[in-house]
C-alpha cells in the first residue's frame, strides 16, 4: 500500500544547484530591470555612483571611459537644502539636454525669466555653502549663465527667437513699464546730480566721482562691496577722529535740514 504522505522537502539553501541552473531566471530579471529603467550609459553610471559603486568599477560596469565616470562623479554633488523650495526632479547628465530644455521654454510667446529656470539650473550645476550666508546657493557664475544664454539663442528654432525676459519687466504692458522704469531713473539721476553738485561746491576738496559711489552706496544697500550698515558705522567712526585731529574748517553743514527718512538718520547717528 503506497501512502500519500510525501518526505519534507530540505530547504533550498541545502540543494546542490546544477550547472546552469538559474541562468535563463537571472538573464530575464537583470534583461527586465534595463528595459524597466530605459537607461542611457551615462544615466545607468550617475545610478551606480549614487549607490556607492567605485568610479573604476562604474567604468568597467557600463562600458565608459573613466574620464567620462569621473566627469559623472563631479556633477553629482550633494546638497541638503534647496533655496527654491523643492529638490530638482533629476540630475542632468549632459548639457545638451538641459540647452534643449530651457531653449523650449524660452521659444513660449511669453519667454523666459531666471527665476523660472532655477530647477532646471538646479538640477544640471547642483549648489554649494555660501560661507557668508552659511545657506546653500546655485553652483553657477553669472559668467556661465551669459555664455548659456548665448548658446541657447545660436540654437536654430523654427517657432519664436529665444527670448530672455529680465526679472523685473512684466509680460503684460512691457512698454509701459519700461517707459516708466525710465522716467524714474532720469528723475533719480538729476536729483543725485543735484545734491552731487551741492556737496562738491561745499567741499571742493572732494572729487564727484567719489562721492557719487559713496552716495549711491548708502542710498542702495548692495550696491557697494559693503552692506548699508557698516559703512554707515566705519565713516561716521572716521569722521569723528578725524574731526579730532585737524582743525575745523569755517564751512558749516546745515544739521537742521531734515533727511527725510527717520529710520536711515538713526542707522548713521
């Protein structure tokens, strides 16, 4: 009498596996996997150094030169905050996608602003420590982004010319705007002029190239190397010691006259 009951099975860690056996298995999930993924050579690399895979081993793995492996590696540099809200959806590995990419936004009607490139940016030149700021800022120079602008204008389109808006103009009324932004610099050049000319006849001593950069420094915090502040502290502490190692002269300085701004009196009191 033959018994249905059939001897336990031994795992399958105990079994000696036959030449051969498992190849076909391992073949079609490793064919699987690339066609999942759809990956380029140099998209396959940026995966396997971001896993932790040497360079030599990333070169030998995916058939790349180690020049092209290193190149890889530099591009991909970490980052732990994202100044514009957002990590990148990608990492571009070669520039030609990204020229592409901002070439079509700025072929839209309405153009492009930096402003609504910086993912893209982002995603390409990654970010570095702003040592003063202690923030992380866009890994790029403004001199790269000129030299970018001007490759993406020399690509040949058969839709509207590249076009690069500046930040400040709007996109509806552009004409308007800028025939006000121009009349406000006029209006502001004279006035500066005027009080340039006043301080130069008070004190022909100095030169008015001087003190136009000197003024336009403290009226526009940023446009000097320093900030508002301390210029305001280092030539107030300078004209205090220096008032105190020459003699006076006969001009007097009209104190009563108001600023105008209670706040920026106070800042250089």
């Amino acid at each position: 009498m033959t018994s249905n009951t059939s001897a336990p099975t031994k795992p399958t860690e105990d079994r000696p596996v036959e030449p051969g056996a498992g190849t076909a298995t391992i073949a079609t999930a490793l064919s699987g996997n690339r066609q999942l993924l759809a990956e380029t050579k140099e998209e396959w690399a940026t995966r396997l150094l971001k896993e932790g895979m040497s360079q030599r081993s990333v070169a030998l793995e995916t058939g790349l030169s180690r020049r092209k492996v290193g190149q890889i590696s530099d591009q991909l540099q970490e980052h732990q905050e994202d100044i514009f809200g957002t990590h990148p959806p990608r990492k571009y590995v070669l520039k030609s996608e990204l020229y592409r990419d901002i070439h079509e936004m700025a072929c839209r009607p309405g153009g492009v602003k930096r402003s609504e490139l910086s993912r893209l940016l982002a995603a390409f030149y990654g970010f570095r420590l702003d040592n003063e700021t202690g923030k992380q800022t866009l890994n790029m120079t403004k001199d790269q982004y000129q030299y970018l602008k001007s490759k993406i204008r020399n690509i040949p389109s058969q839709r509207c010319h590249p076009l690069f808006v500046p930040e400040w103009m709007p996109r509806s009324n552009p004409i308007a705007a800028w025939t006000m932004l121009l009349r406000a610099a006029d209006t502001i050049l004279t006035t500066i002029d005027e009080q340039i000319s006043e301080i130069c006849h008070s004190f022909p001593e100095a030169l008015p190239k001087d003190i136009r950069q000197e003024l336009l420094s403290l009226a526009i915090d940023g446009f000097g190397p320093q900030p508002t502040t301390i210029l305001c502290e280092r030539n107030n502490s300078i004209a205090r010691e220096l008032s105190m190692r020459v003699e006076p002269s006969s001009i007097e300085v009209l104190e009563d006259r108001p600023i105008g701004d209670p706040e920026f009196e106070a800042l250089c009191a």
